[in-house]
C-alpha cells in the first residue's frame, strides 16, 4: 500500500513518537491530522511540516473525551475528503510502587491510556468501514510483555491494548478489510518520563535510560512499516526495544 494522499489521524502528535511519526507521514505523501492538548506545539509541527512540502491539519483535542475525537473525525473529512487511518498513540506513564495508592494517576492512564484508544477507534470506525478498509496502529509497550518496578498499572494499560488489538484484529481484518497493528516498544527517548512524581521510581527509570534508548523515529519507521504493506499482509504486533535493554 503506497501512503500517498491517504489521511491518517494521530493522536500525541505534539511530541515524541506522535510528532516523529507525523514528519515520516508527511515526508511520505500522507495527510496528517495532529491531535493533542497542546496546540502551540501542534501548530509549530504543522508549520515544520509544511515547510517540507507535506499536508497536516491541527485539531486540539483530548483523547478521553470521545467528543473531541468526533471533531477530529469531521474536521479532518471537511479538510482533506476522508479518513484512512488512526495512530493511537496519545499515552501516558506516571509510574508508581502500588502502595503509594497514587490512584489519580491509576485513573489517569486508564482514561489515558485505555479509554483514549477506544474512543478512537469508536470515532473513526464508521469511516474506515464505508471506506472499505484502512489501518488502525495502537501504541502499545514492552510493558504488554513484563512488569517493571513501579509500571503494575501502566504495564496492565498496555496490556489491554495490546490484547484490544488483537479482538479488533480479528472482528474487523477479515470483514472489512482494516488492518490492525499493536506496537511494542521499550525505551524510547521522549519526554514521557515527565509525568512521574514517586521519587523512589523516578531515580530507577532515570538509571534505565542511561542506555542507548531508541529514538521516536525508529517507532515511526516501524508505524511506516506496517502502513505501507500490501492490504493482503495484517502487520499483527511489532515488538521493537532497544539492543542494550534487558
Ligand atoms: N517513550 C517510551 O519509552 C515508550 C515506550 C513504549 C511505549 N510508549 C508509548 O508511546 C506513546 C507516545 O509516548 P511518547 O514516548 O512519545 O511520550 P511523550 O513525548 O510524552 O508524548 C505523549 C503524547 O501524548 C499526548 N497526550 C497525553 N495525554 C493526552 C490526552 N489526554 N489527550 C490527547 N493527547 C494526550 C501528549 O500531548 P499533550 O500533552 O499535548 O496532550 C503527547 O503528545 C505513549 O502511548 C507511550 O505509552 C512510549
């Protein structure tokens, strides 16, 4: 499948993998959607991207509330004529030992993390459905595979996304012919170790980064990997970590 022309919606696009993610798109022929909270950064990266030659429309949004994602579904189809594709990526990860009882931030990344991803697939289905086909790309973790000092909820967010991938996977591939593809990445180099407040957690996490993490464009090579196969090949799960990470 060539990428060409085909709009994809992104959510987190105003960092880290969303935003790497966004420049590969575009570089690419793609029409890109950025969706985020943050809309100085948004309307920074349309501006990088349009330099390039490349297409994005901005939509602030919040992926918790499925209202902002019906925006981001009709701004996109009034703009660029259709919607092709979700790269469900918006997450977060204040990581923290479980007898903290940091239940905000428990109930956060499941907003986040779990229900933002169902309110976009719930958005764009009904296109991709009419389209007959399209891609949806969850962003998942290494954190799907094993728990981490301190990641029981956020590893149990993943997990749940990887295994809503899966269901999804097999409801929509072979009805509709929408190809469903759950990343897995370790360390990746991104701001999203920012949201952590448990001291104890913060110094451990900081010590696993001294490592040669990935870089947000590696995940974006591998989210450009799985759109641009033939509608016949189903890229299921890219586990993808850095060589030095245990
Ligand atoms: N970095 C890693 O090591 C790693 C490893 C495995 C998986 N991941 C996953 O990769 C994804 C991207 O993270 P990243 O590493 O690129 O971190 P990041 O740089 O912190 O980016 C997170 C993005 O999510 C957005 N976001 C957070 N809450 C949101 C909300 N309620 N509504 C809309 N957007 C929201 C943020 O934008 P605003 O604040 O502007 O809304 C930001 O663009 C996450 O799902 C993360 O769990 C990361």
């Amino acid at each position: 499948m060539k990428i060409d022309n085909k709009v994809i919606i992104i959510t987190g696009a105003s960092s880290g993998i969303g935003k790497a993610t966004a420049h590969k798109l575009a570089e690419n022929g793609a029409k890109v959607a950025l969706m985020a909270r943050s809309e100085d950064d948004l309307n920074d990266l349309k501006t990088e991207i349009e330099k390039n030659n490349g297409k994005a429309l901005v939509v602030v949004g919040d992926v918790t509330k499925s209202e902002d994602f019906e925006s981001v579904v009709s701004k996109t189809k009034e703009e660029f004529g259709a919607v092709n594709g979700l790269i469900n990526n918006a997450g977060l990860m204040p990581l923290s030992f479980v007898e903290k009882l940091k239940t905000d931030e428990w109930n956060k990344m499941v907003d986040v993390n779990i229900k933002g991803v169902l309110n976009g697939v719930a958005a764009v289905l009904p296109e991709l459905k009419a389209n007959k086909g399209g891609n949806i790309i969850n962003i998942s973790s290494m954190a799907a595979h094993r728990y981490f000092p301190g990641g029981a909820v956020y590893c149990a967010t993943k997990a749940a996304v990887k295994m809503f991938s899966e269901g999804l996977r097999q409801e929509l591939a072979p009805k509709y012919g929408i190809n469903i593809t759950s990343i897995e990445p370790g360390a990746v180099a991104t701001n999203l170790t920012s949201t952590i407040t448990d001291e104890d957690v913060k110094e451990q996490m900081e010590k696993m980064f001294e490592m040669e993490a990935l870089e947000a464009e590696d995940i974006a090579n591998a989210i450009y990997y799985a759109l641009t196969q033939p509608n016949r090949v189903n890229i299921n799960d890219v586990y993808i970590v850095p060589s030095e990470q245990q």
